[in-house]
C-alpha cells in the first residue's frame, strides 16, 4: 500500500459508503486504521478496493485521487533519491550515508547498479 492507512481512513470516514480493503483473500473495514493494519500490506503490496452505498462510486474517485497522488509523491522522492546514489557511486564510494539507508525502499537498494 503507498498510502498511509491513517490518510486513507480519513478520506473513506467522508463517506456513507461502507468501504472494504481485500488482500490474499482477507477483507477488512476501510474505515478503521487497525483493521487495516491487520492486512500487513508491505510497500508496493497489491490491495482491492471495494464500495458499498449511494456514494460509492464518489468514494473510489477520492480514493485513487489520494493514492494517485500519492504514487506521483513517492516517484518524486525515489528520483531524488536514485539521484543520491548516483552521486555517492560516481564519487567512486560504495558505502552510503545512514540516512540516506533508512529512507530507500527495498527495490531501490537492490537494483541500484542497474539504474547508473
């Protein structure tokens, strides 16, 4: 998931609809950040979304406008961060800073060399 489960119950609690998350088969309440942690959505995970109710369909636009908008934040970040690395691996340096560790994704660490 590429939103924060608290960013997302806000946007779904605006709604009459009843809101389902499904994941591997388990389906939990969208309006309820604990449910949803129940998933363990890893990032980058696969989730369906599902609505209920006479705003339904207003629902899912919001939805994907927040995830859309999300994803298009966290392409940003990871450019500015595959950047970074560049820097640190033209410099001729293997080793990165701490910081700059805890803010990669997984993916990115691992496929690094292939995106010089």
């Amino acid at each position: 998931m590429r939103v924060r489960p608290a960013s997302f119950v806000k946007v779904a609690q605006q709604f009459e609809a009843k809101i389902y998350i499904e994941r591997n088969g388990q389906i939990v309440n969208g309006d309820s950040i604990l449910d949803i942690l129940t998933l363990g959505c890893p990032y980058g995970g696969m989730l369906t979304i599902k609505a209920e109710g006479v705003d339904a369909s207003i629902a899912i636009d919001e939805l994907e406008k927040l995830i859309e908008i999300n994803l298009e934040k966290i392409n940003r970040q990871n450019e500015q961060l595959i950047r970074q690395i560049r820097h640190f691996f033209l410099k001729g340096s293997v080793f990165l800073p701490a910081l700059l560790l805890q803010r990669l994704p997984f993916w990115i660490l691992s496929t690094a060399k292939l995106l010089l």
